[in-house]
C-alpha cells in the first residue's frame, strides 16, 4: 500500500500594507461526497474559543473542471460540490492581532500560528503536509528571513520554500515569523537552540543565549537527557508593553517589553528580567509538561470546540512552580529573589477572595468561560490554576519531602509521569496525576489532593515552608503597586486604612476596575465602573486616591463622590483597615542542620540520597 498523497498548502503574505495572507489548499482526491474543510476555534495552549474563521474574508474553490461551488456549514466549516481532483480552496486571512495566539502581518514582519490560517481537510487530517511558504514580493521584502521550527523540505537555513509536517497536529503546531529578525543560537546538551528576535531591541544578545542556555540545559537534565527535540527555537516579539507566551512542540512564542531583555553592560538581573526568564523557563518546560505528558482529552485536539480537563493545574501549575525554580536552581538568581517571586505568587493567590469559593480543578475545568473570560469580579468569583496550582505544587513538594524525609520529591513524579506518558505518547487519564504522585513516592496522598485539588482552605504553606527554614509571613498592601514578596519597605505600626478597590486614573479622578469582597468599598455600595471624583469634596487627582483615603483613620466615615455612567452620586464609606493579603517569604537564619539539608536539596535540587540507594530507574 501506498503513502496517502499529502495535502498541500501555499501561503503568500500577499498584501502586508492590508495585514493580508493568501493561503490555498490542494487535496488531490477530494471525498466524492464533497469535501469538507474547518479551521479551528482555538489554539493549543490556550483555552479559549477565538472563532478564527472570522478573518477568513473570502474562499472560493476550483478543481481541474474550473470553479467548485461552496456552502459554508457553520462559523467555521466549508463544504465544497462532489468535484474530481485536485480541488483547490483558496482563501485570504486578515492578520492583524499582535499576539502568541493569532497572526499578524504588516510591512514590517509577519507571524502566524497555524491554527489562525491552515484549514484542515476533513477525513484526512493524519496526512502529511507540505507547506510552501512564499516571500512577499517587492523589493522592500528582499532581506526577509524566515524562522519555524518545522522541517524545511526544499528551504535553505531561515528561507522561504517548502516545508512539512507528519499531520495536521503537527503543521498547526510550528509557528513562523518572517522579517528582519536578529538571531542567536546555542547548543544545550547536544541540541541545537535558536532565539529569533523581532521588534526594535537593544538587547545583550550575547548574555540571552548564555542565560537561556542554563535554562534549557537544566529543563533537559531534569527529565533526562537525550532531550525530546533535536533542535528548538524561540520566537520572541518585543513590544513597548506586553506579555505573553505559548508553548509548542519544539518552539515557542514570546512576547515582551524591550525593557525587560537585558542591555550590554548591565551585570544585575532586573525583576523585568527575571519575569523574563521565568517566562522563558516556563514555555520551554511546557516541552515535556502538556505538549508531551499531556492530558488524555487533548490526544488528539478537538479545536472545533471546548473541550475540558480538571488538569489544568498539573500542566499550568506545576509548570509554573518549576519554571522559576529552575532560576535558582539553574544558579540564575539567589535563594532570597527566588522565595520574593514566590511570595508574589502567593500574595496573588492570598488577594483573591475567589480562592474559598472555586477549586483549581473546578478553575481547570471553567478555563474558558471563567478564567480566560476574567470580568471585574473575577478577584471575588474565581481562583488562578497558575498561581494556586504554582501553590499546589510546592505543597505537594514539599510534603513528600517531609513524608518521606527528603527521599522523594515532586522532581521524582514529573519523571515517572515522562517515563509513563511522555515518552509513550500516551494520554494522561483524569486520575492519573495523582495515582502517579502515590506510586513514585510510596505515600498515601488522597487526604492531600482532595483539599488542595478539590477543596477551598488555604493550604497550609507556613507550616510546610517552616521545615526548610523558610518564614511565611502575612503584612497589608503598601500600594497598589505593592506585588509582595519582601518585607515593607516602610515599618507601620499598624494596617492603613483603604476602600478595597483597585483603579486607574481616568480624566477628572479615578475609575474603580474591582471592587473586592467584604471591603468598605462594597459595604457601601460602590460599583467597578465608577468614576471617583471627590473625597471629602477635595477632588481626586488620578494616582493619588491611596494616599488621599489613607491620610485618613481606620473606622472614619468619609463622603464620596462618584460618577456612574452619566449620574453623579454621593456615597458614605466606613473605611476599613487594609487587609494582610501580601505574602513575605524568608530565608529563616537560626536553623538546625537537617533543615538546612532539607533546604538546600529543594533549591538546589539535588537528590539527597533515594536515587543513590535505589540505583538509576528508581
Ligand atoms: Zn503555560
């Protein structure tokens, strides 16, 4: 038997002044039937209904015998007439969202996400894929280059050309940008790495590779070597204000402010740079953490529709919790910058009162209409499965550390999910994450997983972080600004007295974003949406609302006035004393030994003795 013949794609950045890509479609042997064609709703990594079809502006279709008559189905779906083949669909996209998820095209570079502009041929979604990818005509395009991760069929090193892909799984998950990038690369463990920067950047190039290098070499080591790539390449956009990053199978997406890419001559890591790097850790550690221990609902993708997992925490979460542990076990930053970002992770999930009334499995499971779909009420409704699950993993670290006196570690269950999942391909079932703690660590853990998983109480982080000498320590919000993470900057006495809003200015005073659950604010009856103008008829300049409340006491009553929508009215709030929602963590001094021990093999991961008493494989 012979090979199926491959679908074959062509796109074109055809009209980047109109943010237009030209893409066609050939299938060979069309379903006799009529053949049937979707493009996805979602991408991989983020879950979210987009709807992409919407930037299909049109698609007409031809085959040998001239042009084929096409219905479309539904939002997103194309059925064209009974045709002999080859049939050819053949659309435009507009590409205009500066973001990982979609795609964008203008004069000065292109990006796109395949699942944004590659209609999937229905029935023959496991066939292979050629891609030829043209280059922009005119001569202003001459110098563009071209960086993918997927593999170039007739294509030279960063040229346009064709490309391919085993399946459609695999042609969607290869992003590629096109432009006048700057370009790095380094080896880490034997793979070939590359960094295509794109945007205007003064970045210390030469500084990115070595920091990501150590990123990427420890990332490998921990799930062992050889890595489950043979080359990789990270795509980052840099931007005035930004942030976001998708994970792929052998790539990555970023984008980013230019100021937090380090520039030559600074020694020091900025805390812009160091979310940098965590982002970076993060996307890269994805490589084996969803992208290939992935959940048995994702094998393969429904991107038609919704489709939902409990285990968002387990790949989002635990991602998060390594990502910026590999900092400091990478040797990136200290002990003490490492316990400030986790203090800021905490104090995000200690601000949410959200956090008592939704699980991280019920957050997995309401991804797309709860957390991706965020309202001004989301800090009293819903609880992060980043965050709480970046919680919930250094919990069930640390507690099988201490169950098991420091012989098995939640570094031990990632590796046996790899060796059970990942490599296999096999889906993670909804049980399986914490039948697999249970099994690589000999413990009991059912009590664990149904409060931190399945409950709402806080999990129990003082005394856990106490036993590798580490202070977890509650104080108030200094400012808005304040993230936590390290002690007050000025000693108080005691909590300033606040409304429990946040805000932004807004012309004439300052416009309330939230409103937070049991604060003055609410007890009042003050709205998200409203337009504060005055505090004691003393008007409101933008910024300044923290200051202007907190010069007065704890339990005053102060008369506000508010704009909703066109009204102006007049509110008294009660004011309260500021919440000790900021998290501290510290490196405690005056510890014995073994907690020293215990420490030291959590920050720095090394294995304190279970590998070497029960041999390679345990
Ligand atoms: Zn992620």
């Amino acid at each position: 038997m012979s090979d199926p013949p491959a679908i074959h794609y062509r796109l074109s950045p055809s009209d980047p002044g109109a943010h237009l890509f030209e893409v066609t479609c050939t299938v060979s042997d069309p379903d006799p039937r009529g053949q049937v064609f979707w493009l996805p709703a979602w991408t991989p990594g983020s879950y979210m209904i987009r709807d992409f079809a919407r930037h299909v502006v049109r698609l007409r279709a031809t085959s040998g015998s001239g042009a084929v008559v096409v219905e479309k189905t539904d939002k997103q779906t194309w059925r064209c007439a009974p045709c002999d083949g080859p049939l050819t669909v053949l659309y435009e996209v507009y590409a205009w969202d500066l973001s990982v998820r979609a795609a964008h095209l203008d004069t000065t570079h292109g990006y796109f996400n395949g699942t944004s502009v590659f209609l999937c041929t229905a029935g023959k979604e496991t066939r292979p894929c050629i891609l030829d990818i043209q280059a922009p005509k005119g001569g202003a395009y001459g110098s563009w280059r071209l960086a993918t991760a997927m593999q170039p069929l007739e294509a030279s090193p960063h040229g346009f050309g064709t490309y391919r892909a085993a399946d459609y799984d695999e042609l969607v998950d290869h992003p590629v940008e096109m432009g006048n990038f700057t370009l790095l690369s380094f080896e880490a463990c034997g793979v070939s790495h590359e960094v295509a920067i794109s945007g205007r950047h003064r970045a210390d190039t030469h500084r990115l590779s070595v920091d990501l290098k150590r990123i990427c070499e420890h990332h490998i080591r921990f799930f062992g070597e050889p890595a489950p790539v043979d080359r990789y390449l990270f795509l980052i956009m840099t931007v005035g204000e930004g942030y976001g990053g998708l994970e792929h199978r052998a790539s990555c997406s970023l984008l980013c402010s230019r100021d937090s890419l380090p520039r030559a001559g600074e020694k020091d890591i900025s805390d812009d740079y160091r979310g940098f790097l965590a982002l970076c850790s993060h996307e890269y550690f994805h490589t084996w953490n969803i992208k290939r221990i992935r959940p048995a609902v994702f094998t393969p993708y429904d991107l038609r529709h919704e489709v939902h997992t409990r285990l968002l925490w387990a790949f989002e979460g635990i991602t998060s919790y390594y990502d910026e542990l590999a900092l400091v076990r990478s040797g990136l930053i200290s002990p003490a910058s490492y316990l400030e970002l986790l203090g800021q992770t905490a104090t995000r999930v200690w601000r949410s009162r959200g956090r008592f009334k939704q699980s991280v499995a019920e957050s997995s499971f309401d991804a797309w209409t709860k957390f991706y779909k965020q309202d001004e009420n989301a800090p009293n409704a819903i609880v992060s499965y980043y965050t709480k699950g970046a919680l919930v993993s250094l919990a069930l670290d640390l507690t099988i550390r201490r169950a098991t006196s420091g012989m098995r570690s939640l570094d031990d269950v990632m590796r046996a999910l790899w060796e059970r999942y990942g490599k296999t391909s096999k889906g993670v079932p909804e049980q399986a994450v914490e039948q697999i703690a249970e099994e690589a660590t000999g413990l009991s853990l059912g009590a664990f997983f149904d409060q931190a998983l399945r409950g709402t109480e806080d999990l129990p982080l003082p005394e856990l972080l106490a036993e590798v000498g580490v202070a977890f320590g509650l104080r108030a919000a200094e400012s808005q600004e304040d993230k936590g993470g390290k002690p007050a900057s000025v000693a108080a006495d005691k909590p300033a007295a606040v409304l429990g809003v946040r805000s932004v200015p807004e012309a004439g005073g300052c416009k309330l974003t939230h409103v937070f659950e049991d604060s003055a604010a609410q007890a009042a009856g003050l709205s998200a949406g409203d337009v504060l103008v005055a505090v004691n008829g003393i008007r409101v300049s933008g910024d300044k609302i923290g200051k202007m409340v907190g010069s007065h006491g704890v339990g005053e009553t102060v008369s506000l006035h508010v704009f909703r929508r066109d009204e102006l009215m007049e509110f008294q709030v009660e004011l309260k004393a500021a919440p000790l929602d900021t998290c501290v963590l510290e490196l405690l001094d005056a510890v014995d030994e073994s907690t020293l021990a215990c420490r030291e093999a959590w920050l720095r991961g090394v294995v304190k003795s279970a590998r070497a008493l029960a041999g390679p494989g345990a």
